[in-house]
C-alpha cells in the first residue's frame, strides 16, 4: 500500500487515453517509469533536485552532494578545477536540468488534477455522495502532500526523489487514510452496487445485469470524453518529456566520464546509451 501511495504522489498518472506514468520507491531510491504508445523509457532519479536562477542543487536527505553554482561545481563542497570542456559540458547539464525539473514538476500536478477528477466523477456513484465528498478530501490531502516533494515556490523548484523524501510525503499517515477510506466505503459501495443492478431495466436478473453493464459503461464513455482532451495534452508532454530524458542521461554520462569528481554521483540512474562525439 506506501509503495502504491508514493507510486500515486510522486509522478503517478493513470491516463485513460493509454498513456502511464508511474513511480515507485525503491528500498532507497525512487524509480520513474514513463512510458506510452509512441515511446518508452525508464528513469531513477536518486538524489532531490533544487533548482534556482543561478543554482542547481543535488542532495541526498537534506545533505548537498553536489553543486553547480554561476558554472562553478562544488562537489562535497569542495569547488573542482573544470577546463574549457569541462565547464561547457557542466552547463549544458544544468541548463538541461533546470529546464526539465520544472516541467516534470507541472506534469505531476496536472495529471493529479486530472485523476483526481476521474476518480471523482468514477467512484462517487459508487460510494454515495458521503464517501465520494471523503474521497475528494483525500484527493486534496494528496496534492498537498505532492508539494512536499514537487512544488515552486518563487523561482526555487524542488523535486525531492530520494527514500527519506517520499517517506515524509506519504508514510504511515497516508497509508492509514486510504485504508480507513476503504474500511468507511466498502459497505456502502457495495449496497449501492446491488441497488443499481436490481433496479436497472428489465424483467429477468440477466436483463438487468446487462443494463447495469451498459450504464456503466456510459458513465466511462462520459469520463473518458470530459477529460480526453486533457489526457491527450498530458500524453503528448509525457511523451517529450521521455525523449528529453534520453538526451539528459547521454549528456549526465558523458560529463561523469568527463569530470572524475562526479563519477561517483549519478543523479540519474538509467540503461547506459551510446555516446556519440
């Protein structure tokens, strides 16, 4: 159950048009999977990112592993020497990273919006208006807990990966939530259930079996078109996001193999790619 809570928080997304995005916490780390129709990839950050105007911050439960700082590397807080080829490839990263935090940032929250949305308008008939009016409650606990490890703030971005991060965001407390939720719903959910099969068209069980089965599946017909649009946009930046991803790790291994200082450091922990000069 906190794996499938952090999968939820974290980056987790349930496309209805196809599209997954999900995250789950490692023993230590937390590993991303975006992956689509059109393309796939698997990424595992494992350090918090902070990013700022002019800083690029990589910590590990509070503490700085390493700096980039007005193209300067502090590593351990010690600043490394960078020759001319060095430093360009170390503000290529940056500026990839800077960039791309933000946007995986505001793909989480807008996809939470829309699941949260789906999952309202799905559940709500289902657990009565009392348990879908909780279950909308825990749906904004969960975007608040989602800005404990994804959130702007100003010009600072913070996107916290590492184990210790998500634990505070969705530990124990969370995973208690949703279980008091399903403890509260299930009775509920289920006499409703039975009401909507016997009172639905028909003279025989059969007969009324299959009109449950095909309001049903007008309510997902009904889901799927107020929130389609959404989800398509939410697919197609998924789907760039992926690729932009594949551009980082290259440039990530080739500024490891590049700076000895780093090497012990991988922010991204990924499949090797070829690297091309």
């Amino acid at each position: 159950m906190r794996k499938l809570a952090t999968s939820i928080g974290i980056s987790a997304v349930l496309f209805a048009s196809g599209t997954i995005t999900s995250v789950s916490a490692h023993e230590e780390h937390s590993s991303a999977s975006y992956s689509s129709d059109k393309s796939q990839c698997e990424v595992a950050l494992n350090y918090d990112i902070t990013v700022e105007p002019k800083l690029l911050a990589i910590s590990d439960e509070g503490k700085e592993v390493y700096r980039i700082e007005m193209g300067k590397l502090y590593v351990q807080g010690e600043q490394v020497s960078l020759n001319a080829r060095q430093q360009k490839l170390l503000i290529q990263y940056s500026d990839q990273v800077s960039t791309q935090v933000p946007e995986v940032i505001a793909l989480v929250h807008d996809a939470v919006g829309v699941a949260s949305t789906a999952a309202s308008m799905a559940l709500t008939p289902l657990l009565g208006d009392a348990a879908g009016a909780k279950l909308d409650e825990m749906m904004d606990g969960l975007e608040q807990r989602i800005e404990k490890v994804a959130y702007k703030n100003g010009d600072t971005f913070y996107l916290g990966s590492t184990h210790s991060s998500l634990e505070d965001a969705f530990g124990e407390e969370f995973e208690q939530e949703i279980e008091q939720l399903v403890k509260n719903s299930i009775g509920t959910m289920m006499i409703n259930l039975g009401s909507e099969m016997l009172s639905g068209e028909g003279d025989s069980f059969e007969q009324k079996m299959e009109a449950f089965g095909q309001k049903m599946e007008n309510v997902g017909q009904d889901i799927e078109l107020q929130v389609d649009a959404q989800t398509q946009d939410l697919e197609a930046r998924a789907d760039k996001m992926c690729d932009n991803f594949q551009d980082l790790i290259a440039l990530e291994q080739k500024l490891r193999v590049a700076v000895p200082e780093l090497e012990n450091y991988p922010l991204i922990d990924a499949p090797k790619v070829e690297l091309l000069e």
